[in-house]
C-alpha cells in the first residue's frame, strides 16, 4: 500500500469477492480527481479520462465542436506534434485508443503493454495540456467528420434519433445537431475554427472537470507516481459549470403521436415518458425496478398479454436518453402486422398494466427479489478487461460516490416508495 498524502482519499471501493485488484482515490494538487487501479493479474495497462463536455456545451453557431474537437486531441500536441505519434507508439506495443462525445461527457482512453504504460501517459497527458490543434489537420478531419455524418444519414437509429432532437425543446442543449458537417463547423464572424476548438479546449478541458483512471500490474505507489508526474499541471479553472434549466420538453410537446417512415419496412412503437432526472436515486435504482416490472416476458406479463393476441414480438422498458436534469423512460414494442394496426389499444394496455404496477406492483418482496439478482450479478462477474475497466470508471467517477466506483450500477439499498409513487403519476 502507498504511503498517504493529505490530498490521497480514505476510500473503501466496494467491489466484489472475486476482484484481487486494489483501488485507491486521490486528488492531485491542481484538483484533478484520480482513481488509480493495481491489477496484478494483468499483462497490459490502461487509462481514461472523462471529461465534462458534450454536445450540450456546443455554442449554437458551431454545433458538432465538442465531436470535432474529440477527433482533433489524437492529432498532435505541442510536445509531440506528428499527428500519428501517439497511434503509432501504441501499435508497437500492443494496444490502441479511442474516444467518443455523449451529451455531456467526452471520453479518451488507451491501452497498451504493461510496460509501456510510462510513455503512453507522457503522450495521453500531452494532448490533454496542449493539442496542436493543426489548422492542416483541422481541414482534413472536416472531411472525416463529413463522412460520418453522411454514413450515419441512412442509419435507422440516427434518424430516429434525429427526430427525436427537432421535437424536443428548442431551448434544451439536446436539441442541437450534435455531429456536426461541412455546414455547421466552419469559420464564420464568431472566429475561425481553430480559435473555436481552442476556446472549447481552455474552457472545458480543465482538472476540476476531468475525471482520471489509471489501470496496470503497477503498484499502487507506482501509479499514484505517474498520476502526479503527468497530470498535476493541468489546469485549474474555478468557475462552475453552467447548470441546464430548460426542459427537454416543452408542454405542447407531451401527449403527441409522432410517426416516422423508415427506410425499411418495420413496425416499431416506442413510448416515451418524460422523467426529471434520476442521477440521485442511484442507490435505490426505482426507475430501473419499474422497468424490470414492465419488461418481466413471464405468465402474467404485459409482453405475454400482447402477444398471446399476436400484436408484439418483442418489448423492452426503461431504455432512452438521459442527463442531468432530464430521464426519459422509454417502452420500446416491435409491432407485428397485426399489432400494426391496432396501435391505440395496444397503448391502452400499456397504461392500463402501469396502474397494475402502481397498484400491486411496488412491493418490497418483488424489489428484494431484484436485488439478490442485482446483487449476485455483482459479486459474481466476469473480470473486466483494464481497458473497459477503465474506460467505464472514468465516466462512474461523476455520477456516483467514491466508494461506490464499481457498485454504483449494482447498488440497491431499499425501495423508494415516494419516488416510485411519482414516477408512476
């Protein structure tokens, strides 16, 4: 164990009964919270960095920059400045990275042999201090982005997805065009997209919202030593992020029927049921028991129900997008031809089965039945690549406790009857 420092967090991870790793929490003095993890069985290393910025933070004259920025950091920093340096080093040694933009997240991760891990942090830190943000390379990945988008354009998924953004709240961040094309990232009055991307970077890409993990065979002191030669001079920046207040929907924007032709023949019909947001309630998981609830396929259920009069082949509850101040609860059916047309009272059934759940459904019994599943899933799974691992602790690190790094998407302490109760209304 590594000797402690004032800025080192006590920290009990929970984890399972199988998992030998160690895991140890710290600060770093520029305020860069870390999670470093020994893995002693593994051959390889790993790290991640999340940051606190998506497309929701795209100003509204260059949508798709958070997206376009994430493509540009691997090209080039100022201390390495060859844009396949980094790519290049970690094929040599057996690993790779990558990266992606969510609303409000980005991520960056890599892996690489295990004693390799030393150089690749030099590169990773490198491009998260100062990118070289190369106007040559800015031209040729606009191309890349461009393909991208017009790849994604015949994409079932993507459209309903774009969709999904022109009926929402025009005022909501998740309204926006979050790809981005030859259309929207260009210069213009605003600046040109060079300064752009350096405005995005300075102001986002700071220690007080990056999250850092470290993964390998290393010693714990040994990581949290390259946690510190690498990252402690980050930047600081000590204003807060701005909170998003708008709503995802507008009132006339509830109660409607959308219908979307698709470019395959398909019969789809997706419910959508706006919640507030749910990052709070992590320990208890009730939106995640309700769906549980309305997804159950056994004797009795509202898939068997449907089915057994031919109008579903398969249902799905509690998938949709999610953020900060937003949930949606999503009930996804695949309709067959039948089912097709009997749309309004397969609804009908819906909400006829979710006043069964509120009526007979929340009761503790059915929710500790869930949680010994939940729990056994925990304590009982498979190791996790250091690579996943770390990718997946990055983005944990903000939306749960310390301790709860690993168990947050397990954890479930007791029903929360007041907020299932609303959550059913």
């Amino acid at each position: 164990m590594a000797n402690s420092s004032p800025n080192d967090e006590v920290v009990r991870v929970v984890r399972s009964s199988g998992d030998k790793r160690d895991y140890q929490h710290l600060t770093l003095e520029n305020q860069l919270k870390v999670l470093l993890v020994h893995c002693p069985d593994s051959q390889k290393a790993a790290a991640s960095v999340a940051v606190n910025a998506g497309h929701f933070d795209d100003p509204e004259h260059t949508q798709g920059l958070a997206h376009f920025l994430e493509h540009m950091l691997f090209l080039g920093s100022q201390a390495f400045p060859e844009p396949s340096a980094f790519g290049h080093f970690l094929n040599l040694q057996g690993g790779q990275h990558n990266a992606w933009t969510g609303t409000e997240f980005t991520n960056y991760h890599f892996d690489c042999n295990a004693n390799a891990l030393p150089q690749a942090l030099e590169f990773f830190s490198a491009m998260l201090k100062k990118p070289l943000l190369s106007e040559s390379w800015i031209d040729k990945e606009i191309s890349s982005i461009e393909s991208e988008f017009r790849l994604k354009q015949n994409d079932e998924l993507r459209r309903l997805y774009q969709v999904h953004k022109v009926t929402a709240n025009p005022k909501h961040p998740f309204s926006q065009f979050s790809v981005g094309n030859l259309n929207t990232l260009r210069h213009d009055e605003h600046g040109t997209l060079k300064s752009k991307l350096q405005l995005f970077f300075n102001e986002h890409y700071v220690a007080q919202r990056m999250r850092l993990v470290i993964a390998g065979p290393q010693s714990i002191a040994k990581l949290k030593q390259l946690a510190h030669r690498y990252f402690a001079d980050i930047k600081q920046q000590l204003t807060k992020k701005t909170s998003i207040n708008a709503p995802l929907y507008r009132k006339e924007q509830k109660g409607v029927w959308i219908k979307v032709k698709p470019i395959k023949a398909a019969y789809r019909l997706i419910l959508t049921l706006p919640l507030p947001s749910i990052d709070a309630d992590y320990p208890h998981k009730t939106t995640s028991f309700i769906a549980h609830l309305l997804g159950y396929e056994g004797p009795g259920s509202l898939f068997s129900s449907l089915r057994s009069k031919g109008w579903v082949n398969s249902l799905s509850a509690g998938g949709g997008i999610s953020g900060s101040n937003f949930k949606d609860f999503n009930i996804n059916i695949q309709l067959t031809e039948s089912g097709r047309h009997r749309v309004e009272q397969v609804v009908q059934w819906v909400f006829a089965y979710i006043r069964k759940i509120e009526a007979d459904g929340i009761e503790d019994w059915r929710y500790k039945e869930r949680r010994i599943t939940t729990e056994m899933s925990f304590l009982y799974q498979e190791p996790t690549p250091v690579g996943e691992l770390a990718n997946q602790l990055a983005v944990n690190a903000f939306h749960y406790k310390p301790e709860d790094t690993l168990y947050g998407d397990y954890r479930m302490d007791g029903l929360n009857h007041s907020y299932a109760a609303k959550t059913l209304q």
